[in-house]
C-alpha cells in the first residue's frame, strides 16, 4: 500500500459514524506527494515546486478543487432545476434507495454504469444519479467519464472536456487538476480529456486502478461511466476496478440476446439493470405526478 493511499484511507476511518471527513494529521511530505506527486520518495522536491502544504481535512482538499462553470440541459439533468417532482425524479430516488439496500449487503462505493449498445441513455443515467446521490446531506459523489472512445458526460453536464482521465493515465497530470466542481454541492467530475488511440490500453493500465484506490477515501460514492460492454472490450476492465456494475437498456430497442450477452461479461459484479426510454409511466406512477408532482420536463428516465 502507497504512502499516499495511507494518508486517503486514514482520512476514511475518521469520517466515523457521521461519514464526515474529519482533520486529517498525516506526515507533510504523504500529503505534499498527494498534492504534488513529483515529490521523490525521500520526500525532497524539485527545487521549481513550491514548499510542502500544511496539513489539511478532506473537505479542505475537496473545497480546493477548481470550480467550472457547468451549463447542464435542464430537460434531461433534473436535480439542477431546484423543482421536487419533474418527470423521472422518483425514479432516480428508487434507484438510489436500492442502491443503499445493496450496501447492506456488500461494500458499494465504486459504481460502473454501462449499456450494451451507444445511444441507450448510460450517460444520463450517470449523470442523474451522481445528482440525486449529493441530495442527501453530506454525501459526495465522484463521476468519472471513462469512455475514452466517445466521451459525452462532460457534454451533458455543460462541463468542461478537460484536462481530464486520459490526460492523468498518460502520466501527464496529477489527479486532483483533472477533478472540477459545478455549481450543485458536493457533486465533482473527471472528463475524459483529451482523445487517445489506445482507450483500452489506458484504461486497462494500473494507473487506472490507482486513480480509484486514492480518490475512494474522499467520496460516498465513485460512478464511473464507461463504454458499451458488447461493442469494445473497456467496460470488462473497468468493471474489475469498481465494485459493481449497473447496465442500461433502452425500452423497445435494446434487443435481448445484446444485453442477455451483455449480462454475461459481469457475472456477479452486475447489481442491477436500468430500463431507460419507457414511453408510458405505469398507473401509480401517472397518479403520482398528477396528484403530486409537474410532468413536465420529461427526460429519458
């Protein structure tokens, strides 16, 4: 284990029973290398850097993370409108209800969301939860574009394209200048970066690994966003990464023996599967935001 990685998992054992992180006391020089990563291992930097920090508490290194100024769609990024019952909301509520039902059972902090198919609504459905998961007061959550080949998270969420994840594994950046902040609390994003010939190579590096392992202490939740699992071979190794797999199919279109195939690339790392794209809500549901809630600003949810 890293000395870095010491430093990030001291900083999740004193989040205690309340989950938040608390002052972090770590040697400089393990924090200085979590912050500037071309200190050597004797601690000595590079007479062109700055000084090692002071000592900080999670939330103080989160809260120096660079704020961008997203622009998200309102018609499909729900949770930034400030309204309570748009089209879809409870579903991302029941999603994440289940979500913590499935933590009971196993550790789930780590969450790949993948399709089978392109054009089935994976990055929607990231995006959207990563939004309904900060809801909760306190939580953090961590969305990480991880599809290096057709990268559409950033472009949702109104963010900026990068730096980002590709430009970290190439080993020409370090992981928190990859990381940005919107204007939703506690919500923080990794775009893709700059485009690479070799995705999978990227992905499927160590490095990958390592970027997940260090940045797990600091988040409730990690919801990476990868390709589709039949068309390339990047989801089957991000999924070794995480802790579980979420798979999205589209209503009506999906065809069964593609996600039936799909299914099988994950085996028992698979939680659960989304259907996106449903035409009609079932009876209760249309009850619901008549009797409750505004249909409009229907998404694809």
């Amino acid at each position: 284990m890293s000395r870095i990685h010491e430093a990030l998992k001291k900083a999740e054992q004193e989040r205690g029973t309340s989950e938040v992180v608390q002052q972090m006391d770590p040697d400089p020089a393990v924090l200085d290398a979590l912050i500037h990563p071309d200190v050597t291992t004797s601690g000595v930097r590079s007479p062109s850097v700055a000084a090692p920090a002071a000592a900080m508490s999670g939330d103080s290194l989160l809260a120096s993370i660079r704020q961008t100024d997203w622009r998200p769609d309102p018609k499909t990024m729900l949770f930034f409108t400030g309204e309570e019952h748009l089209y879809g909301m409870e579903e991302f509520r029941t999603l994440r209800s289940r979500l913590y039902q499935a933590r009971e059972k196993h550790p789930l902090s780590k969450l790949l969301i993948t399709s089978p198919l392109p054009k089935e609504g994976k990055s929607f459905v990231t995006a959207n939860l990563g939004q309904v998961l900060v809801q909760q007061h306190g939580k953090r959550a961590l969305l990480v574009d991880a599809d290096l080949r057709n990268p559409h998270l950033h472009s949702v969420l109104g963010a900026e394209p990068g730096p980002g994840l590709s430009d970290y594994l190439r080993s020409e950046i370090d992981e928190f200048s990859i990381i940005q902040r919107g204007p939703m609390e506690n919500l923080f994003l990794i775009p893709a970066g700059s485009r690479n010939e070799n995705p999978a190579e990227l992905v499927g590096s160590g490095r990958m690994n390592t970027l997940l392992t260090r940045l797990q202490p600091l988040f409730d939740w990690i919801i990476v966003d990868s390709p589709p699992a039949v068309a390339v071979s990047d989801a089957g190794l991000l999924a070794k990464y995480c802790d579980g797999v979420i798979m999205v199919v589209r209503s009506n279109a999906t065809p069964f023996d593609i996600a039936k195939r799909a299914r099988q690339e994950f085996g028992d790392n698979l939680v659960g599967v989304v259907l996106n794209g449903i035409d009609t809500l079932p009876a209760y549901s249309q009850y619901y935001y008549s009797a409750y809630g505004n249909p409009n600003g229907k998404g694809e949810a």
